[in-house]
C-alpha cells in the first residue's frame, strides 16, 4: 500500500456520551464537536464495525486516522502514514488518552 493511500473507513454505532459519565470501550473513538459543546459524541465499535477495529497500537504505526467530512456527515478514515508491505500487520496510535488506565507492553 503506497504512503498517503486511504485504507478504509473506521465503522460502528455513533453514541452520545455524558462529559461526567462517558462509559468508553477499548473501541470508542471521539468524534470531533465544537470546542465548547456539552455533546460529546463517539464511533463505538465495540459490538458493531469493520475489521479495522482490530487494528493494533503501535508507536510507529502504518496507519493514521483522519476526521472526514462529507456533506455534514463526519468520518474517520484510515491513511497510510508510509508505504505497507504485503502482510504486513496495520497498525495506528492509540494516543495518550487511551494508556491513562492501561499498560502498554509494546516497545
């Protein structure tokens, strides 16, 4: 897969969360608001999704995610942060907020 490629759409139930009470999974990926806004909203691909909700963490990932807009509808899709050789595995980071609870064994 070539640098810059778009891989795939990140796909599961769009949910409102409370700021106070989020009840996040492994699998909720924040959708973008307004900066001030009392509705947060997430992609939960806990139960529902594609296989890119099985993408692992890594540090140097192949992948990177990106907010797509399309007529007022919001996306996250999956880019190629370098070129990806066959079989190898599709990786993205996780980010800081999601290691505050979590160890992380890799290197």
């Amino acid at each position: 897969i070539a640098k810059e490629s778009f891989i795939g759409q990140y796909t599961g139930i769009v949910r409102r969360v409370s700021r106070f009470r989020p009840r996040l999974n492994a699998y909720c990926m924040q959708l973008p608001t307004g900066f001030m806004s009392f509705g947060r909203f997430v992609l939960d691909a806990e139960t529902a999704g594609n296989e890119l909700r099985f993408a692992n963490h890594a540090k140097e990932p192949s992948m990177r995610p990106f907010c797509l807009i399309d007529r007022s509808r919001v996306y996250i899709g999956f880019f190629a942060a370098r070129d990806i050789k066959p079989g190898e595995e599709l990786t993205f980071n996780y980010g800081k907020d999601f290691w505050k609870n979590r160890i992380c064994l890799t290197k």
